[in-house]
C-alpha cells in the first residue's frame, strides 16, 4: 500500500489505471499549451523585430515633414537642398 496524504490507497488496477489516465491528459494538455505559447512568442518576436526597423524610418519621415512644414514658401528645389543637408528650420533666402 502507498500512502498519499492522508488516505490509503491500495495498488487496485481501477486506481492505477484512473492516476495514469490522469498524467496522460495532463501530458497531452502541456503539449498543446506549449504549442500555443511558442506561437505566441513567435508571434512576439516578430513585432518587436518590426518596431525596430521601423523606427529609423519613421524619424527620417517626420524630420522630412518638419523640414517642408517649416520650409513654407521656399522652392522644392530648396527644400530638397534642405532634405539633404538635413536643416530643421525655415529657410533663409
């Protein structure tokens, strides 16, 4: 007999067979949990890579609207001269 907490359990088939039904579910159920949260972790990992490529390109796109908000009336011929040299402020004729 094998003692577990404070009930005696004998060694009967019916009861051995019931605790290894048990672990069989609980192996299949952390399979499929396992499964899931490697999806999701992929999934994870994929976005974060995607922000940070993103986020050069996304300064780079918001200095060039500041640069031609704050360029105003100038030529775009200038304000492509602006974009390249990389000033941020109005332009100066």
């Amino acid at each position: 007999m094998m003692r577990l907490r404070t009930r005696l359990v004998g060694s009967s088939p019916r009861v051995l067979g019931v605790y290894q039904d048990g672990v069989r579910e609980f192996i299949g159920r952390k399979l499929r949990l396992t499964g899931r949260l490697s999806g999701v972790a992929e999934m994870l990992v994929g976005s974060i890579g995607k922000i940070a490529r993103n986020t050069t390109g996304d300064r780079r796109r918001k200095t060039v609207r500041l640069i031609v908000g704050n360029a105003g009336g100038c030529w775009i011929a200038r304000v492509r001269l602006l974009i390249k040299l990389g000033v941020m402020y109005g332009c100066n004729p």
